[in-house]
C-alpha cells in the first residue's frame, strides 16, 4: 500500500534495493572476504566487502597519482571511513596522509564503474523507460546539488544533518542512487532540524513501537535493518530517557511517546511544504511493483532468510555502507 508510506519510506525503499542488487552484482564478480561468510574461495587475503556507498563517497575519485584526506571529502563532499577502507585492503594512505587506491582497490573500481548505468538500464527494462525517466526527473526537480551523492556514515545518533558544500554539478548526469539519497537527505536535514531524534531511529524503531512494548529481538525484522544497527538505536533511546527495554521488550517513555508523534507529524509536514504530490506520483508505481533479483548463490545474502521488510530510512554505518546496516 504505497499510498501509506510516507515520502522518505518511499525513496528510501527504492534506493536500498538498488543497492542491494548492486552490491549482489560486485559481491559476485569481485573476490572479497567477509567477517561472518567466508571469502572467495582461493581468495583468504582479498579485500573485505564494502557497500556503494563506499563507491560513492570514496573510490569514485581516487586514482594512482592520488589526493589528500582534506581534497577527497571536498570531492565526495562527506566523509568516508578511511580508517577502514585502509584496513580493508581498498586504499593506502602514506605519511603525507595521500590517498591512492591499491591494486585490490584498482582492480575493484574497474568492477564498480559500470555498474551503476548497468542497474539503472536493468531497471528501465524492469519497469519502464518512462516510468525511471520520470522519476529521475522528480527527483532533479527537488534535489540540492551542494548534497553528496550518497547518504553519509551515520555515527552516534545516527543523525543524518551533514551538509558539506562543494561544487555544483550537472544534475542530469547524476545516478539514480545518488539522486534518490539526496532529496533523501534533504528530508533528513528538514527533519532533524526541528526533531530530537534522528530520522533513521524515528522511521525504524519509534515507528514500530507498540503500547504493550515490541521484542528487541524482533525489530531487525520488522524495520529491514540490522541487529547492530537497531543495537545503536536503542542505546541513544534509552540514553535519552526516550525508551526503556524490560524483559527484552522495547517501551517508549512518555517523553518517548512525544518523539513518536513528532515523527508522525513532521513527516506530514515536510511533505506538504515541499509540494511533492509530483514526486510521490512517480516514485509510488515502482514501489508498487518493487522487485529484486536473487542473491547469487554464492552471496551472503543467499544464506538468510529473505527480508520481510525493507528500512523506512537507510541505516548506513562505519561497518562497510550497507544500507540496512549489515
């Protein structure tokens, strides 16, 4: 019923399954290793697998001659963790903090490059080349291109309100993913602005919340997002005296409760100052018939059940990008 999602669940559903069909495509053709799935076979050393948000805020600008730490977040305009791209095998970085790709971080962007163009144009067969052209459109209309072209690393919080200016560009060159997290992330920055709590834990946690409480253990699964990921949420709720989790049930605090309804009224709010019947018009038919392929059966994904839900609001964190926080 996409008619009941409210604009951010929209944009956010759209570019978490883009990503996630990405991130299938490179995981299958990229030998990686992962913490808890094994690596390619033959390859125990590769690098550790990383989302494309790591692209995007990261590799997409690197090359052999290399560029400062300060140069790169002018560029990507967001911060990447560097630390762990280093640590991953993607980059090195030399005692005057350049920037270069290694050859696992090389041999990687030749893999990611084309696979933007390459989803996008699997998404235009998919739906319709109308249907993305207008979407793409939608989106132009509405994004702020000072914005990076990703969602940034969330940190404490999970706060979403980075705005680090850089220059402009041509906005019809921009990927869908890219478009989507901007006009996302203008909703986040309106929204946090005037919320004490972040849109990401608003639309994932305080969303699910129920009088007679929710299990913890059962809100990865119903907000499409990772147990670390709800973990991090739950920490800054119960900090902030927002929720308090007795016999492994979440309950939200009076102060809590209020949170919630400006969640609810925010999203009503924002929506209507921006106008965007246009928009939510063209991202509700894709929606409607929202599909994704597959995993590999060599993917990581294959080996879990398959998500009942996808996250109202990306949960990207420092563990590699992925969008519902895996």
């Amino acid at each position: 019923m996409t008619g009941s999602l409210p604009l951010p669940a929209l944009l956010s559903h759209l570019l978490v399954a883009f990503t996630i069909e990405f991130d299938n495509e490179f995981e299958h053709r990229f030998p990686h290793r992962t913490t808890n799935h094994g690596s390619t076979p033959g390859s125990p050393h590769a690098p550790w697998l990383v989302s494309l948000v790591m692209w995007l805020n990261c590799m997409q600008f690197l090359d052999e001659k290399g560029m400062t730490v300060r140069q790169l977040e002018q560029a990507a305009r967001t911060k990447t963790n560097l630390n762990g791209m280093e640590r991953w095998g993607y980059v090195s970085i030399d005692t005057g903090r350049v920037i270069r790709p290694t050859a696992a971080g090389l041999a990687a962007q030749q893999i990611w490059r084309p696979l933007l163009p390459e989803i996008e144009d699997r998404w235009r067969h998919r739906y319709s080349d109308s249907e993305i052209e207008h979407l793409r459109n939608s989106l132009i209309d509405r994004i702020d291109p000072d914005l990076p072209d990703c969602l940034p690393i969330l940190g404490y919080g999970l706060f979403s309100n980075e705005r680090s200016k850089g220059p402009r560009e041509n906005s019809t060159g921009i990927s869908l993913p890219s478009l989507l997290s901007k006009v996302l992330l203008s909703f986040a920055i309106e929204f946090e602005a005037e919320s004490e709590v972040s849109l990401a834990i608003s639309a994932n946690v305080l969303r699910l919340a129920e009088p007679d409480g929710v299990r913890v253990r059962d809100l990865p699964r119903l907000a499409g997002v990772s147990k670390e990921g709800i973990a991090m949420a739950l920490t800054f709720l119960e900090k902030r005296k927002l929720a308090v989790v007795q016999m492994k049930l979440l309950r939200l605090t009076p102060a809590g409760d209020r949170a919630c309804d400006t969640y609810f009224r925010l999203l009503r709010a924002i929506e209507e100052r921006w106008q965007a019947r246009t928009l939510r018009t063209s991202l509700e038919p894709i929606v409607a018939r929202l599909s994704m392929p597959d995993p590999y059966p060599d993917n990581w994904r294959a080996s879990l059940p398959k998500p009942e839900a996808l996250p109202h609001y990306p949960m990207l964190l420092h563990r590699g990008g992925f969008p519902d926080g895996s």
